[in-house]
C-alpha cells in the first residue's frame, strides 16, 4: 500500500561470489535493496492526505454529495433516541459503486475486499465498515432512485440549455445473464427440481426444529442453508410459470415443431439470445436512448427479447413522457426498423432515421427499395420516401458516434456478464452504468 514510503527497505548485500555471465561483473559486490516487513512504524497521515488532489474519487464524492439522497435516508429506521445500531450512510455505499464502474468492477465480494486494501475505497468508506451482503443488497434495491435520478439530472441540463433532444439515438446490446446455459430444463425436469427442492425445504425446517443445539454460528448456518433452499423452490416455481408462455412463443416461431420450451432454474426471466460473435448464450437485451448533442443516456430500457424489432416505439413513448419533449429526429439501424414501430413513432411527431433494410436484394431483381409496398402505412411509406433524400442519409450517418459510444463505454467498465438475476435488478445495473456514464460525460463536457 505504501510502495514508496522510506525506512521500509534496507541495504543487503550478496554474499555468493558469483559473476554475471554477461558483464562478468563480480556480484558479490552488488548491493540491492530487500523488503523489511517486520519493521513496526508510525505514520502521521490522514486517509485525506493519501489521496492526490486531483484524484478522480475526490469528484465522484463531490458529485454523490451535491445529491438529494432524500428519499435513501428516508428507508432507514435507525433514529437519535431510538434502539439499532446506525446505519451505513447511503452516500457512501452509492459512490463506492459508482467508483467501482469507473474501475470495471462488477462483484459486491470483490468491492468488500477493495474496501479493506485500497485506498481510493478506504477514503470513500472514512473508516466506515462495509461488508458484500449490505453492498449488494443496497445495488439492487435502487432502482426507483436511479431512474428519478437519471430523469432529474437530463431534465436539469434541458434546462440548461445542454441537453437538447434534438436527435437521439437507440440501440441495443445483448448482456450476459447470470444464469448458465446448463440450467436450463424442459418441464418434466423443472418438475423434478420442484419436487426436490420442496423436498430440501421440508427436510430442513424439521432438522432445525428438532435439533437441540442451540450454538449461534449453527443456528445461523442453517437458517442461511434453509432460506437458499426455499430461493431455489421459489426460482423453480417461477422458471414453470414462465415455462408456458416460452412454449407458447416457440410454437408461433417454428409452427409444428413439436420441440418443448425450456427454462433456467437460475433466472427464469432469462433467454437464450444470439450474441455479437455469433454464440448462443443466456443474456439481456439492454437498450439505451442517447442525446445526440452530449452523447448522454436519456432512457433505459431491459428485455429479454432477443430481438430489437417492436423497441423502438417504447422507448420513445419513455423519452417522450420523461422529458415532455418530442425528439425531431430518432435514428436507429435496420433491426428496429419495423412498420407497427416507425409508424408509432412517426405518428408521435419523430422523424426516424434507420437504414433500407434488404436494399441489395431489392435493386438485384430490378426494384426501387424507396417505393411503397404492400402493407405500408402511410408513415412507413413516408419514411422510406425521406430516407432518399440527402438530409435523412446525413442524420442516419451520425447513429454510430451516437449510439454505440455509450454502449462501448459501458462494456469497456465491466458490463459484460450481470451478477443479478430477475429482469428488474439486471434493469437496476443498467441504470447504475448509465448514471456512471454521465457522470464521466458531464465531467468530459466540464458541466459538474
């Protein structure tokens, strides 16, 4: 921790009379310095003073404590006057997390253990203990706070004059979940796994209620064994629930199939999904709306379509309901493209920019890929006309810079594999990077 801190190395001399084969230098004269680590001394310095001025952690402190964490100190029930022990203050568990994006760290035990060695964390901390169990718990369980957050912070610099909303940009990525492909089972196998668990839970309520040792750490130990069981029923439980409707899916998709839906005990809300290098792994899909003008997450969205047809007009209605601004101009490329979805959007008053999808396979057989088809609606049949015009092609050439930056940025911090399960806690992560996101952008743009 203290690499350069004199007093802690000590001359030592070697003693082997050997020569260096290249310079045939006789090293027995060699002096090094080797590490003294039972050397007991005292160092007069604040966790403060350890710290650089211009340390980066110092602005993410800066900026967590300009915030109203109102609504976060409102859930704790530990008062002046009253029993319990206090409690963490929230500030300081929100800006370890948002510290430990910034530093590609994703995992509560991994955090726990920066805490107790690092002195970036152990400044945010202040002496202040933390364990996994509370940080992961206070991850998951802000969700309603970090969209109100991330709607305050876009609409303040509206307000500003900063954000604009003049072009914004959708586009999606495909997340790893945090359930593997082999816990995934079809329904004569949930069933056995239903029955084994209910078998667990039950054999486990009754050893604790006949055992007769009454030691702490036991008691603890089989409680913490008794409630992952019941967790494990209860995912069970929810995988069949989801079972049908999965069934039901595939059936449309491959009529006449005949193969069975399967699920993942792990984290029934997850789905099999096509990923970038082509591979089939249980994922997220994670959409972010970004501002065309800053780069800024506006609007988040997580489904488990594997799919980005039909999320587009969501997401829109969702910017335009946030912020009370219908944006001119919604680029996307060619897998949002669908008619129900650019006739939404262009009918809420946005022009949507997105390339021609089949083009090359139109103009082969002769065809004008900007003319009407059949089933067009008159706003699909108005958006492929503008998409001729130079202007349409100019707005959809700034969709990369746009949309991409913020996924590359998030993947480039750790946002590869999600460490919850359920799709409400994989959509709280997300807000937590996309709140990260801006931080680091309104420093880059010199707004903070």
């Amino acid at each position: 921790m203290f690499p350069n801190t004199p007093g802690i190395v000590k001359s030592w001399r070697y003693k082997g009379g050997m020569k260096d084969s290249n310079s045939q230098q006789d090293v027995s004269r060699v002096r090094v310095q080797r590490p003294q680590r039972l050397q007991i001394q005292w160092r007069e310095a604040a966790l403060d003073q350890l710290i650089p001025k211009d340390h980066r952690v110092r602005a993410v402190w800066a900026y967590v404590d300009s915030l109203d964490l109102t609504p976060l100190y409102g859930k704790i029930q530990a008062v002046e006057g009253g029993a319990g022990r206090p409690a963490v203050d929230p500030g300081i568990l929100m800006a370890l997390w948002m510290f430990a994006i910034i530093e590609g760290v994703s995992s509560a035990r991994h955090l726990a253990r920066l805490c107790e060695r690092d002195l970036a964390y152990m400044w945010i901390c202040g002496d202040v203990g933390v364990n996994y169990h509370l940080l992961a718990d206070f991850r998951t369980a802000q969700g309603e706070f970090l969209d109100e957050l991330l709607t305050d912070t876009i609409a303040t610099l509206m307000h500003q004059g900063v954000v604009t909303l003049e072009t914004v940009a959708q586009d999606g990525m495909r997340v790893r979940a945090h359930a593997g492909s082999r816990s995934f089972r079809r329904e004569k196998s949930l069933k056995e796994c239903r029955q084994a668990a209910a078998e667990q839970v039950q054999r486990l309520r009754e050893e604790s209620e006949h055992d007769a040792d009454h030691d702490a750490s036991n008691a603890r130990r089989k409680a913490a064994a008794e409630r992952a069981a019941k967790e494990r029923l209860e995912r069970v439980e929810a995988a069949l629930q989801e079972l049908t409707e999965l069934q039901r899916q595939k059936e449309q998709r491959k009529k006449g199939s005949g193969e069975e839906a399967r699920c993942s005990t792990t984290d029934p809300e997850a789905r099999t999904m096509k990923m970038a290098d082509g591979g089939f792994r249980p994922a997220y899909n994670v959409q972010f709306a970004t501002d065309g003008a800053t780069r800024m997450i506006v609007a988040v969205d997580v489904t488990n379509n594997g799919s980005d047809g039909g999320q587009m007009a969501p997401l829109h209605k969702d910017v335009c309901d946030r912020y009370g601004k219908v944006p001119d101009n919604y680029t996307v490329d060619g897998g949002f493209a669908t008619n129900d979805d650019i006739t939404k959007v262009e009918q809420a008053g946005s022009r949507v920019a997105a390339p021609m999808t089949h083009d090359d396979r139109i103009r082969a057989r002769g065809g004008d890929p900007h003319a009407r088809r059949a089933g067009d609606s008159d706003e699909m049949a108005l958006f492929r006309e503008r998409m001729r015009t130079d202007q349409a092609k100019d707005v959809l050439k700034q969709r990369p810079s746009i949309a991409e930056f913020p996924n590359a940025e998030c993947r480039n911090r750790g946002l590869h594999q999600f460490r919850v399960r359920g799709q409400d806690k994989v959509r709280t992560a997300s807000l937590w990077h996309a709140i990260t996101f801006n931080f680091m952008r309104m420093l880059h743009l010199r707004v903070l």
